[in-house]
C-alpha cells in the first residue's frame, strides 16, 4: 500500500487509460523529459474512488469519484492502489463513464 503525505490522497484505480505516451515511457523514447528508472509501475491517467486523504487535504473525502494525469515523476495508473498529490486530482463529472473520464486527463 502507498504511503499517504500530509498533501495525498490515496486512490483505488477503477479505470486507467492507455495512450501512445506509455509505449514511449516503455520503450525509453522519453528520457530526455523524464528518466524513468525500470520496473516501473506504468500509467498516466485514470478514474479512481478516495480511500484516504493526507492531513492537510480538506478538497476530497473519502468515496468521492476522482480522476487525474498523474505528475510526471509519479506515473502508475496501472497499480491497484496510488498516492497522489491532491492538486493532480479533479472530480469526475457525473455524466462521465470511468472509461471515457480515464482518456481526458492526457489524452483529451
């Protein structure tokens, strides 16, 4: 489990998006923008539930329906879990589906 910052929140994925960007992190043709050192937990945007939030966090409670472009330095959509900085997420609009929500952070 991610541990949670006094800024986090702690998110359980519901929906991750795949998108061209994550074949370059894959295949290292972004290194220059960012290093990322491998194994690595891919991922870059998704639709996720709050489970928890940070102490200095007061814009999300927990069960809100989320969904973010995680930072570049903190990639990993694809885990079952993340932590991410509460600036990074938004919430998701009702008549959104999880998987449309999922391709707008980025990719949209």
């Amino acid at each position: 489990m991610p541990q949670v910052g006094d800024n986090d929140v702690l998110v359980k994925v519901k929906t991750a998006a795949v998108n061209p960007l994550d074949l370059l992190i894959a295949d290292a043709d972004v290194k220059l923008v960012e290093p990322y050192n491998f194994p690595l937990t891919m991922g870059n945007e998704m639709v996720e539930v709050v489970e928890r939030v940070g102490a200095k966090v007061n814009n999300f409670e927990v069960g809100t329906r989320v969904f973010a472009r995680l930072p570049l330095q903190c990639i990993g959509a694809f885990a079952e879990y993340v932590a991410v900085d509460a600036e990074a997420l938004a919430i998701v609009p009702e008549y959104l589906t999880d998987e449309d929500a999922a391709a707008i952070p980025l990719t949209a």
